[in-house]
C-alpha cells in the first residue's frame, strides 16, 4: 500500500463510525453516539498524522490535540479548545465508572449540539488533507 491508501483507510473508517454515531443518536444513545463521533475525528487526525509524517502508521493514542500536534496541523484557538473537550467523550465512553456521571449530561440537545459542532471541525480537518 502507498500513503494515499493509508490516508484513505483512515478516512473511510472515520465515515462509518460518524454513520454509527448518527444512527446512536436516534436510538437515543447520546454517550455512545458522542464516543463514536470522537472516534470518527481522532481518524481524521490519523489521516493527517499519516499525511504530515513520513511513517503510514499512526501513534495507537487517541487525544485529538496529540495526534495533531504530531501532524503540524494548527487549528484556531476555539477549534483546539473544542477537540480537546471531545477528548472526554473517548475517555469517558469507555469506562464504566465515567459514564454514570457523564451521561446524566448527555441530553438530546446537548449531543445534537455537539454533533453540529464535530461537523464543522471535520469539515474543517478535511481541508486540511
């Protein structure tokens, strides 16, 4: 494989788990629609860790901000603040002890809201590709 497939690897996969994320939410489970939503991002990441660095292999970590560091990709101050908010959906969605706590939070409007927002930071991320 060459880097462009490895770029498209990370880019397919990441529009699958934002179908996942979709289809979560209209099940009504906003903390999982949230943690796949996050996943769909960190793969976008990837794709831009892959992109900007000369190994087609991607650090196995999952902090949006890390991997686009790693990438030399800059994003607007509101953006950075924002991936790193989404960072607790990963965290958060995988440990049992978290999610009592977060998904009292989860509402409806609060992940519809957030879903809106991860749209324009992936659109944003694309770009950059």
């Amino acid at each position: 494989m060459i880097k462009e497939d490895f770029i498209k690897y990370w880019i397919d996969t990441s529009e699958k788990d934002w179908e996942v994320s979709l289809v979560l939410f209209k099940q009504k489970k906003y903390l999982y629609s949230l943690f796949f939503a996050h996943l769909h991002i960190e793969k976008i990441c990837k794709a831009l860790w892959v992109k900007n660095n000369e190994d087609n292999y991607p650090p196995k970590i999952h902090n949006l901000n890390k991997l686009l560091a790693q990438a030399g990709i800059t994003l607007a101050e509101e953006d950075e603040t924002f991936a790193a908010d989404i960072n607790k959906f990963n965290i958060e969605g995988r440990y049992p002890d978290y999610v009592s706590n977060i998904d009292l939070i989860c509402t409806k409007d609060y992940t519809y809201d957030y879903l809106e927002k991860i749209k324009k930071l992936k659109l944003c991320l694309l770009s950059k590709i």
